[in-house]
C-alpha cells in the first residue's frame, strides 16, 4: 500500500488498508487476513483469491458496489493505482473545477458531466465504476473480448448506482481502437485506457517472474499471475508501443470527437517514439502526467488537437 502522500491527494486508498472496517463491510474477507512480522494486517497479495476479496471489500466500503465479480483468470486490478488515474484525469479535465478539500465534484461540490471512453474496459469495469462514483462521469467501455463486455455489463446492471451511466460496446476489429466505436455525431470529453503492456505470451510471464522474484526476494520459476489477466489483457502484437502508436495515428481522425486522448505507459523507454508520433499528426498539445504508487512508478501520456484546446 502507498505511503501518506503518494497518490493523489484525493485517493481514498491513500495510507494503510483499514481491514477492520473492509472485514465489517465484506466479512468473506476475513479468512485472508493475517498479521505480517510487524503485527499489522494484512493479506497475501500473491492468492488471487485474496486480492479480489479485497477488491470486493474497497468496492463496497468506498464506492458502494454491491456486486462485483470477475470470470477466472480475468485482471483483477489493483484498485488504489486504477483510481490515481481517474482523479488526475480529474485534474486534467477540470483544472479549475477539482480541489483537494473536496472529495469530488467541482468546486461547488457538485458532480460533472464529463462522457469518458474507456478503451479496454476489461471484466472488471473498475474505471467507470471509480470514475462515475467519484464524479458522476458517464462512460462508455469499449472491449474486442465479448466475456469481457458481458462481464461488464452484468457489474453495471447488478448495480443501481451505475444504472444507464454505463454503456457497452464490443470493438469487432481487434486491429482499431476507436473506429467502429465513436459515431460520428459523438463528443467524449476524455478518453482513457490501460493498454496490454506485453508483445507475447512469452515477455509477460518472464515480466512476472522478475517482479515476483524482486518482491519475495528469491528467484521463482512458476509464473503466478497474482492479478491474473487474459491474452487480450497483458499482450498484443508489437505490444504497448505499437498499440499507443496506433491509438494516436487514429485519434486524428477523431479529433472532433474527443477533448483529450489519454493513456497509460509503462515503459518510459517509449516516451520518445511516442512524442516523434504525436508531432507527426500534429497535435496541439501533448503532456507527461507521473503518478507514484508506492514503490511503483507510472505515468500519463495525454494529447489533444486544436479543434479542442
């Protein structure tokens, strides 16, 4: 968990995970408690069972979800990193309508109404969920997997809170991103995404055996994917390069449609082949938004066209 400060100051994950109240408010949670060498509690993050029970429990105590589920060995996020994301995405959109004395909304307290597309909304559909509970956003989620989507759509009309601010769409083409999904009398606000990060089966398990390895402190040799994750999720071909490259050459041809395209990248390496592409298509402005989760670095790479600045 993050330290005091780390993540955005409006992050309610933000400190130690109260695990009295997660267990009074999601009791199944208790079984996967246990005290660490300090006596403080805590669970196995490496038992994917154990982390989307604890999703389950922040789900419930801080957005108020009732249900929420995911197919087998579909991602189960971790949610404090999902939720930084939507509250800069906040900050960027709403520069003059976000304070940090307030938990959401604008400046008068009240909910916004942005319209966000969520390229790869994934089963777990975390960021529409953060993104309206917290501010009232309507979205709509995009996926090329239909378990995915169907998933997805379950969570949403399972929940009364996010009933008709949530629609889905299933993306047929695997190569497009945005085409096939924005009409062409459609304006979002804002588009994100968590693209798969992987170029092969093969790199994303020999990148969870490193970052397994690192945290326990010993090599390991069995490939345990602790947030699990699809095919579609962790890899695609040319992986997060050739994918962002993709979505930027697209979103000039939707620049009417969108006031800031952003996602996020996880390799800073890549930085610069994406700065070379967004000068290409000529974008107005293009920005680098770092966020800090713990031990864990990451950042957002947002743009967007004259037509919208």
């Amino acid at each position: 968990m993050a330290k005091k400060g780390e993540l955005h100051i409006r992050n309610k994950h933000n400190g130690q995970y109260d695990f009295p109240l997660l267990m009074e408010n999601y009791p199944p949670l208790k079984r996967f408690v246990s005290l660490n060498p300090l006596g403080i509690q805590t669970i196995n993050f490496f038992n994917p069972q154990a982390v989307k029970a604890l999703n389950k429990a922040l789900l419930v105590t801080y957005y108020g979800i009732r249900y929420w589920d995911i197919p087998k060995q579909y991602l189960c996020p971790p949610i404090p990193g999902r939720a930084d994301y939507i509250h800069y995405i906040a900050d960027l959109i709403q520069p003059n309508g976000t304070t940090p004395d307030l938990p959401a909304g604008d400046a008068n307290g009240q909910k916004s109404k942005c319209r966000c597309l969520d390229i790869g909304v994934g089963a777990n559909c975390i960021y529409p969920i953060i993104g309206h509970t917290e501010y009232g956003w309507t979205f709509v989620g995009t996926d090329i997997d239909p378990v995915s989507i169907e998933n997805a759509r379950k969570i949403v009309t399972c929940n009364p809170v996010l009933a008709h601010k949530i629609d889905l769409r299933l993306q047929k083409d695997s190569k497009k991103i945005f085409d096939g999904i924005i009409m062409s009398d459609e304006y979002f606000d804002v588009t994100i995404c968590n693209p798969p990060f992987h170029s092969s089966r093969e790199e994303a398990e020999d990148g969870t055996l490193r970052k397994l390895s690192s945290l326990k402190g010993t090599k390991i040799n069995k490939v345990q994917l602790n947030f699990g994750g699809s095919a579609n999720e962790l890899w695609c071909e040319g992986g997060e390069v050739r994918f962002l490259l993709n979505m930027i050459s697209e979103s000039q041809k939707y620049q009417k449609n969108c006031g800031w395209f952003t996602s996020l990248v996880s390799k800073e390496k890549n930085l610069e082949k994406l700065y070379t592409k967004l000068k290409s298509v000529n974008v107005s402005e293009y920005k680098v938004i770092r966020m800090q989760q713990g031990t864990k670095s990451s950042r957002i790479l947002a743009w967007r066209f004259a037509t919208n600045s």
